[in-house]
C-alpha cells in the first residue's frame, strides 16, 4: 500500500512539473512575409505562395495551438494517457510551423537578391565542403526529389565538427530531429502542397526552379553569427 502511494505520489509530482513547463510555452501566430505572393514568380507563383502561407502554414499552426491547450488539460487532471496520445500532434504541427517559418525567410524575389550566389565565408565554406555551389545544388536537388513520401531537404551547419551538412527530414519533423548540433541554413519543402499547382507533382521541375529565388543573403547571415 505504501508503495502505491509513493508510486502515486511521485508520478502526480512528475505531471506537476510538466504541467509548469507546459504553461510556459506559447501559442503561434502567422508570420508576416516580407514580400507580396506575387514576388517569387515566375519560379513559384502567387496562388501557390498565398495557398501554402495563409491555409497550410496557418492550419499548422491552428492545430498546434489546440494541442497544447488540450494537453495543458490533461496534465492539469493528471490525464496521462490522453498526454502521450498528444505528443504526435504536438511534435507534427510545431514542425511544421518551425520548418515554413525558416522556409519563408530562406526565399527572395530576385530583384531582392533571390537566387544570387552567397558571398563571404558561407560561399568559400561551400566551395571547401562541395567542391562548388552547382555540385551543392545538384546534390541538394537529388537528395530532395528521392524523400519518400513528404519531407524537407536540408544545408546545415553542424557546430560541433563545424562543417556543412545537406540532411533530409520526414514530414514535418525539423532539422533537430538528426542532431541538436544542426543548425539550418536553408531548408527546401518537398511536400506536394509547395508545388503540386504549378508543376503538376513533379518534384524536380520545382527543385529546378527554387534555386532561382533562394535567399542566400539569409543563410549567409545564420552562418556568420553560428559560425563567426
């Protein structure tokens, strides 16, 4: 008897904690672009930006934030098993906002600068760790069109062998999934939803297309302060 209620009490002490961890967090709101969804045309085109931004970005989000109100619930009843069944939607949809928010700032119209080659020490880091920025393109491109199902393809540094890194990642499951060291500098979305209007499903017309209006002036930026 006395053993059960130490079991007892020290599980409801555990929820306790959790649930203060919990109540820390926040909720998510649709970040702003900053720039139109007409600006990265003709590479993506309007009706795709505005589609991927303000439905599957914000439905993302929307479910994320229903998740954690529903799991702030069932640890204040001490509802464990209702917990561990929110862990996927929780792991999913915050993914997914964490992935299109990186996403978003990783592209530029081309009067902004998108798709110009990067300049500095990110542009010498990938000549060193490539070979050149077209065989980091190639390789990035390939890796992309062969995900299986949904995903991301990833350029990354890893700070602690401090090197750059191309990785893949299922769903909406973020780069930290492969490595806390990982840190993304540019992540390509290859789920159906960024390119299925325009290219017809074919994965490789868009991963030809995207180079055209990357942000290379971002991912420099990530770089130096990650890499200084």
């Amino acid at each position: 008897m006395a053993l059960r209620t130490l079991s007892k009490g020290k599980t409801l002490g555990l929820f306790s904690k959790f649930h203060q961890q919990i109540r820390g967090l926040q909720t998510f709101t649709l970040p702003d672009l900053s720039y139109d969804y007409g600006a990265l045309e003709p590479a993506i085109s309007g009706e795709i930006m505005q589609i991927h931004h303000q439905k599957h970005h914000q439905a993302y989000i929307t479910n994320y934030n229903k998740a954690l109100e529903q799991l702030n619930e069932a640890i204040a009843k001490g509802d464990a098993s209702t917990a561990v069944k929110l862990q996927s939607a929780i792991k999913f949809n915050g993914g997914g906002h964490v992935n299109h928010s990186i996403f978003w700032k990783n592209l530029a119209p081309i009067s902004a600068g998108g798709g110009e080659p990067p300049h500095g020490s990110l542009g010498w880091a990938i000549d060193q760790h490539f070979g050149s920025m077209e065989k980091l393109i190639a390789k990035m491109s390939a890796e992309g069109a062969a995900v299986q199902g949904s995903g991301w393809v990833w350029l990354a540094v890893d700070k602690e062998l401090k090197r750059l890194v191309v990785e893949t990642t299922a769903n909406q499951d973020p780069l930290v999934t492969k490595g806390a060291s990982l840190v993304p500098l540019l992540g390509i979305d290859v789920w159906e939803h960024a390119y299925y209007l325009q290219y017809k499903n074919v994965r490789p017309d868009y991963l030809k297309n995207i180079w055209k209006v990357i942000n290379w002036k971002y991912a420099n930026e990530v770089y130096e302060k990650e890499c200084p």
